[in-house]
C-alpha cells in the first residue's frame, strides 16, 4: 500500500545491516589511517630531537656537537650525533635533475607518438601490452639491468648518473602511460577544430593538444620521480656507495641517496643512529609530500571543464 | 526561374544565373564494408545558404565531412565519386587536404574553442597560415563578423572555455572566418544551443552568406526553412543486409521544398510525419 506517509516513514527493518556494513566500511579506512598516523608519528618523535633539540641518552644530556640544522648539511660521520645526511640529499638531487632531464623528454616523447602517430596494427598494440607489463616488474631487475647496461656496459661506472639512468628506466613506463592517459583527455573536437582551421596534423599535436596535456604529464611525472627518489633496491644493486663522506660534485663521481644512507644508519648498533635514520626519513617525507602537493595543486589548477 | 535542377542536360542554364562552388558526382562514402551515403550528385551555389535535412544517420554528416576531407580522419572512410570544388576534384591525388581545409571551413556541432584565450584562438588559425601581418586588426575584424566583437573586445585575454555556449559557437565561427576561407560548412551547429543563442547563429548566417557559401546540416527543418535557399533532403534505406544507407531524396530550392515538395517522402518529412 502507497500512502504518502511511507515517505516520512523510518525503515528501520534495514537498518542494523546497513549500521553493520557501515562499521566494517569504517573499521577497514582507520586501520589504513591508525597504520600510517602511528609510522608517521613514531618517526617524528624518534626523528625530531637529532633535528630540533639535544640528546638525552640514558641520564646524561648530550650536547649536540653541531647545530641541529646541520643534519642537513654536514657529512657522513661514524659518530651518530655528527653524521650529517648531506651527501645523501644531494646524491638525491643530482638523481632527480638527471631523472626529470631524460624521463621528461623520453617519456612524452613515447607518449605522443604512441597515442597520436603510431599506427593501429600489432606492433603497437605489443608495445602497448609490454609497457604496462614494464611499469610492473620488480625494481631490483631494473637494478641489474643498470649494474649490466650503464655500470659496465657504457662505462659511467658505479656513478649518480648511471643511478639517475637506471631510476629513468624504472619510472619511465609510469610516466609513459601517466602521459598517454593526459594526451587521450584532450577531446577529439580539439583536434578536429585546428585541422579545420587549415593546420598540418604536426602544428594539430604540437601547438593545441599537447599544450592541453602538459599538466597531465607534469603531473605523472612529479608522481614518477616522488616514486624515484624512494627507491632503494635498484640503487644498491647497481653499487651506489653506503658511506659517502664527499659531495658528488659530477655526474661521474660516487653518490648515495637518501634511502640508502637511511638503510645503512639503521643497521648500526649504537641506540642513537635510530634518532639519525628518522630524521632521514622524516627529509624523505617532506620530500614526497612536497612533490606529491605540487602534483595535487597542478592537477586542480589546469583541470578543465571542455 | 532559378537555376536548380539535378539534370545534367540543364548544367549550362544553372551556370548562367548562379556560379557553382560544389559540384558533386555520384558520391558515396563507405565505412569499411559499410556504405554511409549513396550516390549523391547535386550542386551548391555561390554566397547562398544550402541546408542538408534529414533523420539520423542519413548521412548528412558524413557527406559535408567529405567536403573538407576531414573524413581522411577516418582511417576506414573512403570517398568514391567526384567532389569538384571550383572546378577541382577534391579527391585528387595532387590535392593537399591541409590546403582544402584552409579554403573551407568547419564549424562544429559541439563548440570546440581551444583552451586559451579568446585572442589565441583566433590567433592560432592566422599563424598555422601565415597571416600574422596585421593580427590585431584580422582578430577585431574576425570577431566583429561574427558579432561578438561587442561581447568580448574588453576581455580578449579570456580564457575561451568561460564564454557561454553561444558565445563559444560565435567564437568558433569567427576563428573559422578569420582565415578567409570561401565556404564556411556547419555541422548542426546550433544543436548545443538555447533558442536565444541559435537565433543569434541564425541571423550571423545571414550577414555571412553576403561573403561566404555556406552549408549547413541540421536536424532541425524549421532551421532549414528559416535560413536556407537551397534544401537538400536525405534519408536512410535499409539495404539487403539490414543495415541502412543514406540517400539524397529531394533537392530543390528551399521555398519549393517546404511549399511544394516533389517526392511524397519529403513532404511526410516536412510535415512532420516521420523523422
């Protein structure tokens, strides 16, 4: 029977499901949120007195030999309260500058002529395929892969650049389909509407569609390196060193990065390397999240509405 | 009288009073194995407004896609026949399709600004060909044409994308214009407009046809009698494989269309029986 009270009417016989399955729905978002709120703040708190303030080991307070912003700028030591996580950083940038200068144009490069020029036959489908397998396989392979092709192969030796390489390859196929997804969110009427104008299917891509998808691709490819600069394995595996006291001042010369310098301070036994290593990470994180936000805020400045 | 008739024979007497810009020849355009539109021939007139009607899929569309050959587009498309342009077959090998495109141009039936300013949009078809002497002056007097200049002259700088859709469709054909192209070809496009907006379009038509030639293909027939001079009626047919066809039914002079069709399909069309 339809009364027009049934509208005002509570159904309370479905409600207990529905209060369940909302409880479980919650219950799996905050073991993801509590997992990830505790790292963060064990890390900040085991990490913010190397970075802020003086030690206290058992009663005794030491003082810091160096001023707490140091950490950033200094080297290397085998003393946990004056290692430095200098090299380190810097080994990072060097491998970001490397990665963004050959991912970028490699990476949309592939991008456009797979989604605007490549024919549709086999050959291209098999490429397709296989990118989506690349962006899968296990970095350490893509380590290897460095240590054989630029290590020994080319001869850059165990060096930034061949680690910046050997991190290219590994966020390349990310990048790649990240790209293609950017170039295949420009309408069709774009490019329908500069070929009616009398442009050449060249000035088509180049001038209106591609322009339109730079924030896209920009955005893959901040995400791309936020992944490359994490990476441990590939790093180690092609002979990035572990105790750096120099700055690498070439591409040529010896580098670490900061997972690695973080994953060598861990191993060491002193109960203070803990406080070091957290800072590391705590540098890491403000990394990621900075890149990540940059990638955010690209995303929802440049979105169109077509 | 005026000089429109399909027959061949009476070619010579039509050229007299009306010079011909398209002149179509038994043109069909397949998809594949899929025939889309059959064996049309008719002619289009100089500075006159000529509409293609019809129900969907009668292949209306598909047919002044080929006047640009923006159906190169379609790797599958393929257009038999002879589609002569001022006298020249636009099907030629020796034909640029780039430079066909400069000489006619398109207007979309969704507006489709590019996503810069309302000054680049028009810029971008100037520069594609070689027209920068003078730019400013080409803009105003592009969008002056297509009377928007009024609308937009103090925000030219405007991202295209925050104009109305009218306003878009404007822009697009003043874009279009702007490169000086002696046929305009619309494709439905006031289907994505208000009213207000379309009879704004409508009226743009009028001034236009002064300068251009001009086709258009709407869905709407009350569109086609209010701005038309000439109509050409197209309708599907099912072939022997159950899919349908396209064909050219009637074309005539608008008023003769609407007051006094020939065939009796067209007649249920207009009057609203079918379609």
């Amino acid at each position: 029977m339809n009364s027009i009270k049934d509208l005002t009417k509570t159904n309370k016989e479905k409600a207990p499901k529905e209060i369940i399955f909302l409880c479980v729905l919650y219950l799996s978002i905050s073991i993801a949120i509590i997992t990830l709120m505790t790292l963060i703040f064990d890390i900040l708190s085991t990490g913010s007195n190397r970075l802020f303030s003086d030690y206290e080991v058992g009663l005794v307070t030491k003082q810091q030999i160096n001023n707490p912003q140091d950490f950033l700028t200094s080297l290397d030591s085998r003393d946990p309260l004056k290692a430095g996580i200098g090299p380190a950083f810097v080994g990072t940038l060097w491998l970001m500058i490397i990665v963004v200068f050959t991912t970028f144009p490699l990476g949309t490069g592939a991008a456009i002529y797979l989604e605007e020029f490549a024919p549709k036959n086999k050959l291209t489908r098999f490429i397709e395929l296989n990118l989506t397998n690349l962006a899968g396989v296990p970095s350490v392979i893509y380590g290897l892969m460095g240590l054989a092709v630029f290590v020994r192969l080319a001869g850059f030796g165990r060096s930034v650049l061949s680690g910046g390489l050997t991190l290219t390859l590994l966020i390349l196929p990310v990048v790649i389909v990240a790209s293609r997804e950017a170039l295949k969110a420009v309408p069709d009427t774009i490019r329908q509407g500069a070929l009616a104008l009398g442009a050449t299917k060249f000035q088509a891509i180049f001038r209106q569609v591609v322009p339109s998808a730079i924030p896209g691709m920009v955005t893959g490819m901040v995400l791309g390196l936020s992944r490359a600069i994490g990476e441990t394995a590939p790093l180690i595996f092609m002979g990035a060193l572990t105790y750096v006291n120099y700055y690498p001042d070439s591409p040529l010369s010896g580098f670490t990065a900061i997972p690695i310098q973080v994953y060598n301070w861990i191993g060491y036994p002193q109960a203070e390397w803990k406080n070091t290593s957290s800072a590391g990470i705590i540098l890491l994180l403000v990394m990621l999240l900075t890149m990540n936000s940059i990638a955010l805020i690209i995303r929802n400045k440049f979105e169109k509405d077509w | 009288m005026k000089g429109v008739t399909l027959n061949m024979e009476n070619k010579t007497s039509s050229k007299i009073d009306l010079d011909s810009v398209f002149s179509v020849k038994n043109v069909s355009v397949n998809y594949g194995d899929f025939v889309a539109v059959k064996n049309v021939s008719m002619e289009m007139y100089k500075n006159k407004i000529t509409a293609f009607i019809g129900p969907s899929g009668c292949g209306k569309s598909t047919l002044i896609r080929s006047f640009n050959r923006m159906n190169d587009l379609v790797p599958s498309a393929k257009v038999s026949g002879e589609i002569l342009y001022q006298g020249i077959n636009l099907y030629d090998q020796n034909v640029d399709p780039v430079q066909v495109r400069r000489r006619i141009g398109m207007v979309f039936q969704k507006p489709n600004p590019f996503p810069k300013s309302i000054k680049e949009n028009i810029a971008f078809g100037l520069r594609v060909n070689n027209m920068t002497d003078n730019l400013d002056d080409r803009i105003e007097k592009a969008l002056t044409q297509a009377a928007l200049w009024d609308e937009v002259k103090k925000d030219l700088d405007k991202n295209a994308l925050d104009l109305s859709g009218g306003q878009q469709q404007r822009l697009c054909i003043a874009r279009t214009i702007a490169v000086e192209p002696d046929t305009i070809l619309m494709d439905e496009p006031c289907s994505a407009l208000d009213p207000v907006a379309t009879k704004k379009i409508e009226d743009l038509m009028q001034l236009l046809v002064n300068e251009f030639s001009i086709l258009i293909v709407t869905h709407n027939m009350h569109q086609a009698s209010r701005v038309s001079d000439y109509c050409a009626f197209f309708t599907t047919k099912a072939t022997e494989d159950g899919r349908r066809t396209g064909e050219l039914v009637e074309y005539n002079d608008t008023k003769t269309m609407f007051t006094n069709p020939i065939q009796s399909l067209t007649e249920e069309y207009i009057s609203g029986r079918f379609g």
